[in-house]
C-alpha cells in the first residue's frame, strides 16, 4: 500500500464537538474521517449535480 495518489487534498477546520462526532462515527463504518468526509462531499455534489441538470436542460 502507500505511494502516489491521484487525489487532491482540502483542509478545512471544524469545532472540536464536530471532529468527535465525525470520528466516532468513521469508527463505526471502519473507516477513516478522510473517507467519509470524501463520501459526504461526493453524495452532495452528486445531489447538486442532478438538481442543476434539469434546469440546464430545459434552456438548451
């Protein structure tokens, strides 16, 4: 395992009650807070994404 990534990294900083309960409960999926972070940002875009689209379509 180890070596380059294709990823890029995003800091953002958060309240120490929000880290705890992040952690916990990447704990519970057994995994990291990195990857359910990255789960949360890509569902939610995801989510964007299929809301914008109608609206696109209809002014082409």
């Amino acid at each position: 395992m180890g070596g380059k990534t294709l990823l890029s990294g995003v800091t953002t900083y958060i309240s120490p009650e929000l880290k705890v309960e992040l952690e916990a409960w990447a704990q519970e999926e057994e995994r990291s807070v990195s990857w359910l972070l990255a789960k949360l940002i890509e569902n939610k875009l995801q989510e964007r994404r299929q809301k914008s689209s109608p609206a696109k379509n209809a002014i082409n």
